[in-house]
C-alpha cells in the first residue's frame, strides 16, 4: 500500500528523482575523492534550484529529462510533498557541504558528504527515500498531537 500525503494533490515522477538522486550521488562520489569544494557548489546549486521551483536551471533536472525522453520511460508519479521536504534536507546538507569545505572543516564535511551519499544511493538503488520517512514520521506524530489527543 503506498503512502499517500494528506496535505497536497501535487504529483512528481518518481523516476526523474532517481535519476537525479543517481547525479547527486555520482558527485558526492567525486567531491569525497576529490575534496573539492567546487562539486559541493555544484550540489548546493542544483537543490537550490529546484526548490526553488526552477528546474530549467538545475542542471540534473535538464539530464534527467534528457535521460528519461531519450530512453522513452513513462512518468512513474507519486506524492509531492514527502519528496519535497527531502529536497529541503538536500539544500540543508549541501549548504553545510559548502560552509564546512570552505571553512576547511574537511571531517564534518566528509561526515556530511557519505551520509548524503548513503541516502542518494537509497533512493537510486531501491527507491527508499529517507527523507521522505522522516517526513512521514512527522506527519505521523502531528497526528497524535492533535484532534484531542494530546497528553496532558
């Protein structure tokens, strides 16, 4: 049974996330060899254009849809809003990519930088978005704490 948002009718294709998700990983495999603070710009751009609703500037937006049109893949849709909130937590974690890289913080940048792989390669690999549990989670536990239910 899939799990189904409450709050928004928004729908995104799930196999253009992978194929992002895919992007992002390759480059967090790049900036942990690499060390180079460039490829954490890079990640922090792209999650910033996307969430900011702009994907004809992200650029693992244009080689997804380039990707999945050339190979002719059927849009796969699913709910906006836990993928959304896993776009935030993206944006989040390149920004502290890019501050610790630059402020020479190279271990907590590291740190950061295979967790974002771990969960890239998740959702790549086997669809399994952490952040979009994490989003249920929280769906979850408002629930709980509202409609008269609060522990007193």
């Amino acid at each position: 049974m899939a799990q189904v948002c409450p709050i928004s009718t928004r729908r995104v294709d799930s196999n253009m996330v992978r194929v992002i998700s895919f992007q992002v990983a390759l480059f967090t495999i790049i900036l942990l060899i690499t060390k180079e603070s460039a490829f954490a710009f890079v990640l922090l751009f792209d999650f910033l254009m996307r969430t900011l609703r702009k994907p004809q500037l992200s650029p693992f937006h244009l080689i997804a849809k380039f990707v999945l049109e050339g190979w002719g893949i059927a849009p796969k849709l699913c709910d906006e809003s836990p993928k959304r909130f896993a776009l935030y937590l993206g944006l989040v974690t390149s920004l502290f990519l890019v501050v610790f890289y630059a402020a020479g913080f190279t271990t907590f940048a590291t740190a950061i930088t295979i967790i974002l792989l771990i969960c890239a390669l998740l959702e790549t690999l086997f669809d399994f978005c952490i952040g979009c549990k994490i989003y249920y989670a929280i769906q979850i536990g408002k629930g709980f704490l509202s409609n008269g239910r609060n522990i007193k």
